[in-house]
C-alpha cells in the first residue's frame, strides 16, 4: 500500500480527486483542516488536506506514471501562498486560540470522516435495478458506504451470471454478510452462564426477563438469574418481581468476592442469566468489573445488547468500547421502535458478530424472537 495526500477547498473536491487518481478502492486514512497563515486569516475558511491509501495495482495507469504535485487545486489561478502576506502583530492569547481552533476542528472532521471508505466512483453507473435495490437500501438506512459497495458487487455478479436477478444476488450478499442467527442453545445436564452486557437503557434487564421466561416456562429449564447491577434501585425490583412470578431464585451480587458463593448456591440451575451495570462507552473502571466478572463467571455466552434506534456512530462507539470481549452475540433491542431494518444490516457489518435475538416490544415473555434474517433482508430489498 502507498500513501497519496491532497489539498483542496473542502472534502468533496480531494475525494473526487483521489478517485478520478487512485481508483475508488481508495481508503482515507485522516483528513486535517489547514489554515492559513496570519492572524487576518484565523476566521477565514481553511483547506482541507486528506490522506489516502491506495494499491498502486489497482490504480489508473495515469497515477503511476504521474511526477507532479499530489496537492490539488480545484480551480486554475493564483494559490494563497503566491503572494507573500504581511505578518500581523500577535496578539495576547490569539496563538493560543488559533491552536485551540485548529485542534477542535481536526476534532470534529475525524469524528466525522476518519475510517470512512470511499466505495462509491463519481462516474459509476448502476442499472435501473440496482439503482432502485441501492435507493430502497439507502431509504431502509443501510450506511451509504456499505450500501454502495452491495450495489457494486451486485452489478459486477449480476453480469457474470447471466439470467439471475439482481434482487436474488444482492439478497444472497446480504445473508452472507449477516450470516446465520446464533440463539443460546442448552446442552442436557450441564449448567451454561449468559452474560448480559450493553449500555444504559438498551433494554438489559427487560431482555433477561425475557430470556428467563422463555427457558423456564417454553422450554423447562432450571433458570436462576444473577444480578450485579446494584447502581439501579429500579433493577433489582424489577428482576425480583419477575422472578417471584416465574419461580426463579435470585441473587444479587454487591462486591465481587461474592460471586463465587453466589454461584454455587444456583448449582442445580440449568441456565443462569447475569445482568450487568451500564456505564458510558470508555469508562475503564466499568472495562474492569466485566473483566472481572468473566474471570469468576467463565460465561459460555455472553450477549451485547444493542438498540435498533441507537445511531450508527454511537453503535459503532458501543462496539468499540466492547471490543475486549473476545467473543460474544448481539441482541438488538426495541426494534418496534423504528420502522427500518438497515440499522441490524449496519450492526452485523461493523461488529462481525453474530445477531441472536430481536424484541419487539415490553410484553414478558412474547416480545422476544431469535432474529430471523431471512425477513430482515427482505425488508431491505423489497
């Protein structure tokens, strides 16, 4: 891989350049906003300087002949710097703001675009099928960047396999993409630990309940349940107010040596559902605690509770702070509150996990399926 910088005016003129140059398998790496010079220009609009890196084998021919500049000027004239500008007398302070400027900026633009791929070629043309399965996409909310790149590989399968729809090869895409739901299954004569982890108010506990319900009453388990969730008042009412009702027993876990003893007073339990605290993404001492807990615990599942109305930035801030854990499911959570489906696309394509369960509502224990991502994908593409 090689690396190729551009300037420009603002982040569609560099992306437009870097694929008309390096091909739309570009990735950017960083973008930094550069301002120019002199304290006249601190409030003027910056340029933007954007970092790609591209295969040089899949490039144009043009790029890998070309010895001229990697900065791109939009439009032919005299550039900023042409002319020398005369240096203003600083200021008291205003350096020291120009720097916090600058850093703010860098800030926002890389929240917004750092480790976006550039999937889509300005100049690509989709036929009339594709385009209509790419807006029914884009409209379902499926990420731009990966409803694109479907859209591309669909297009190029559909004229290597002549006489097959492009409804069927993207459908097929998007299976391979999501994969098979994965539900917790129970082995006869042994005892099996979910871990339930996810952020506040995604729905943990109602989920567990759930669960709970389900394995006891559905399918005649032996359920204990384990609650370390001692931050929530709320919590622990709840589970015990189920729990009475389903004739489950219930142990709340204050300090972890207690967990041990927890535990093994729930011996002849089946299958015993543990919930946890939510805490916000990036707390270490919460990274802690659940670390611990799998040490004690040993889970043989745990599950990620993720909202199908959560945005896909703070999904993606959510599955990063969970990247620690070395394997586990997801459960999405209130899908009956939003009508669109791209968002368990969008789920399964960031975390490369895969999906367990969807609920559908508050109503204990129905609203609570294994993901079926069969009708999933057809909410997409039709």
């Amino acid at each position: 891989m090689q690396m190729k910088r551009y300037r420009a005016n603002d982040m569609k003129q560099a992306m437009d350049a870097a694929i008309r140059e390096l091909g739309s398998d570009a990735v950017m790496i960083s973008s930094t906003k550069v301002r120019k010079k002199g304290l006249k220009n601190m409030f003027g609009k910056p340029m933007i300087e954007v970092q790609f890196a591209y295969d040089p084998a899949k490039a144009p021919s043009a790029v890998k002949q070309s010895k001229l500049s990697t900065d791109y000027t939009p439009t032919p004239g005299p550039k900023w710097y042409d002319k020398p500008v005369q240096a203003a007398t600083p200021i008291a302070g205003t350096q020291q703001l120009e720097k916090r400027m600058d850093s703010f900026e860098r800030t926002l633009t890389d929240f917004m675009e750092k480790f976006t791929f550039i999937k889509r070629d300005v100049t690509y043309d989709y036929t009339e099928e594709v385009e209509e399965l790419l807006t029914k996409m884009l409209e379902e909310q499926v990420r731009e960047e990966l409803a694109h790149s479907l859209a591309k590989e669909t297009e190029h399968m559909l004229r290597e396999q002549q006489g097959t729809s492009a409804r069927e090869i993207l459908e097929h895409l998007m299976h391979e993409n999501m994969g098979k739901s994965e539900p917790i299954l129970h082995k006869k004569f042994t005892q099996k630990v979910i871990l339930v982890v996810g952020p506040t108010g995604v729905g943990k506990t109602t989920s567990i309940v759930k669960l709970a319900a389900d394995f006891a009453v559905k399918q005649r388990k032996k359920v204990g349940i384990i609650n370390t969730d001692t931050y929530r008042i709320g919590a622990q009412e709840q589970l015990q107010t189920y729990a009475d009702i389903l004739g489950v027993p219930i142990g709340i876990v204050y300090y972890p040596d207690e967990l041990e003893e927890t535990l093994k007073s729930m011996s002849d339990r089946d299958i015993i559902f543990v919930d946890t605290a939510g805490k916000r993404p990036g707390d270490e001492q919460h990274k802690e605690d659940l670390l611990e807990l799998i040490r004690v615990l040993r889970p043989e599942d745990i599950l990620l509770c993720l909202s199908a109305a959560t945005g896909f930035a703070s999904v993606k801030e959510i599955v990063d702070t969970y990247d620690f854990v070395n394997d586990y499911r997801i459960m999405v959570t209130k899908i009956d509150e939003t009508r669109y489906r791209g968002a368990l696309l969008n789920i399964s394509w960031y975390s490369r996990k895969p999906l367990a369960y969807v609920t559908t509502g508050q109503n204990v224990p129905d609203d609570i399926e294994v993901i079926d991502i069969d009708s999933i994908v057809k909410k997409i593409t039709r």
